[in-house]
C-alpha cells in the first residue's frame, strides 16, 4: 500500500483509535493532519517518525465554524484532504429519562454533526482532484443498541445512515464513502467503563465481564486493526466498497 503524496485527516486523533489509524496510515506514506486535545507532541513524534510530514490542528469538532477553519489549514498546509477519517466520538451513560439534555447535544454534536461537517467541506477538494476516501469510524452501536446509551446510539446510527447517503452521492466518481463498526475497542473510554466495574480492584474480572456480555471473542479489537481496514479501503482493491458498515466486532452482532 503506497500513500505517498496523500494527506490523511483524523479526527480525534491524539490519542486511542484515532492515533493508531493515523499510525497506519503514516506507515503506508501519508502525510498526517492530526485533531484533538491529548498528548499532542507524542502523538505528532510518533507519526514524524514513519517519515512523513504530520500538523496537528486543535479544533473542537463540535463547533462547525472550527471544522472549517481545519479544512482550511488542510488545503494551505497540505494541499487538501485526501483521506478522511472521521473518528472523533465522545460518551455518556444514563437513562432517556433522565439523560441531560446537553450531554445528549454534545454527543449529538461531535460523533455525527461533525461527520457531515468535515465531508461537506472536505468533498470539494477530493471531487476537484478526483480522488478521495471517506471512513466514518462509526460503532456496532451504529447497528444495534444498548441500553443508557441513547445518545451515543442515535448518532452512530445516523453515522451509518450518512455513510450510505455520501456513498451514493460519489457513486460515480474515485470517491468512496465506508464506515467501521467496531466493538470494544480497549480505550481509555472503555477503560474508565472497566475501572467503574472493578469496585473490588480486580480489573481482570471487569475486564472479563465487560467482553463476555457483549464481544463472543472475548478479547478487544484494536486500533492497529482498525488502522489496517483504513489502509485497505483507501486502496484499489476497495475502490467498489461503497456505502458499507463495516463490522469489526468479535462476533458482537453476529448472535
């Protein structure tokens, strides 16, 4: 897999899935615009060190009028987008009844609005250079629900729902549009869910019962292979997977 002369933009990418996909893609020869508030030197180091050139723009990709500012960064600095990983996603757990409305309008804001923002703005470029790849990291919860997590299930759906819309839209030209749907993924959002559930100090046993509700592998899915389905939809051989939810799941929505 060649990349060289692309320039990839992760969302959410300092860090967890985002930093591993960009790693990936940083291995395959392209250049790296890197989004969100962690460790942000480690991050842009790590990716510099593939050998290739790496920004970081530290836009809140839930406020629109910022994502325009990075796409614009993008087509100064690096001559555009060319591969668009929209990955950024936050979570919170409580009933419908009482979910707080403005935790549900953040989510709301940054794991589906900022996906139709970023793509609006980056298909432009990618249709005048008549190349682009678009993958929405989305979630099996874009497929399936769980319980106290509305917000994050109605945006992950409407993940899916754009991911097809965008697809069909490109359908006829060298752009695709896919999504991932992966299941637990070991984050440090996923962490703080087994830290929650170890009240005893045994993180194994949380661990072990975390997967085995949901995930019949009974092991994690990881940024590393989530980064090589990236690398492989932005190839040729991927050129008519189009519109696809892709899962990777351990088997999660197989039962």
């Amino acid at each position: 897999m060649n990349l060289q002369g692309k320039t990839a933009l992760v969302t959410g990418s300092t860090s967890g899935i985002g930093l591993g996909i960009a790693l990936k893609l940083a291995e395959a020869g392209a250049n790296l615009i890197l989004n969100g508030f962690g460790e942000v030197d480690a991050a842009l180091a790590a990716v510099r060190a593939k050998g290739v050139k790496a920004g970081h723009h530290l836009a809140d990709v839930g406020k629109p009028e910022e994502i325009a500012t990075m796409i614009a960064y993008a087509e100064e600095q690096f001559g555009g987008v060319d591969i668009l990983v929209n990955n950024a996603g936050i979570q919170h757990v409580a009933p419908v009844e009482e979910f707080p409305v403005e935790r549900w309008d953040a989510i709301i804001a940054i794991n589906l609005s900022s996906v139709f923002h970023a793509t609006r703005l980056a298909l432009p470029g990618m249709r005048q250079r008549g190349w682009g790849r678009i993958v929405n990291i989305a979630s099996v919860h874009g497929l399936v629900g769980s319980v106290q997590k509305a917000a994050y299930v109605a945006a992950k759906h409407g993940v899916v729902g754009l991911t097809k819309v965008v697809a069909l839209e490109t359908a006829q030209s060298n752009i695709t549009c896919n999504a991932l749907c992966p299941g637990w993924v070991l984050t440090p959002l996923i962490q703080k869910q087994i830290e929650l559930r170890a009240t005893d100090g045994d993180f194994d046993r949380a661990r072990r019962e975390l997967l085995a509700e949901k995930q019949p592998s009974q092991d994690f899915v990881t940024p590393e292979q989530l980064g090589e389905l990236v690398l492989f939809l932005s190839s040729q051989a991927a050129s008519q997977v189009r519109g696809v939810a892709w899962t990777v799941d351990g088997g999660w929505t197989a039962q």
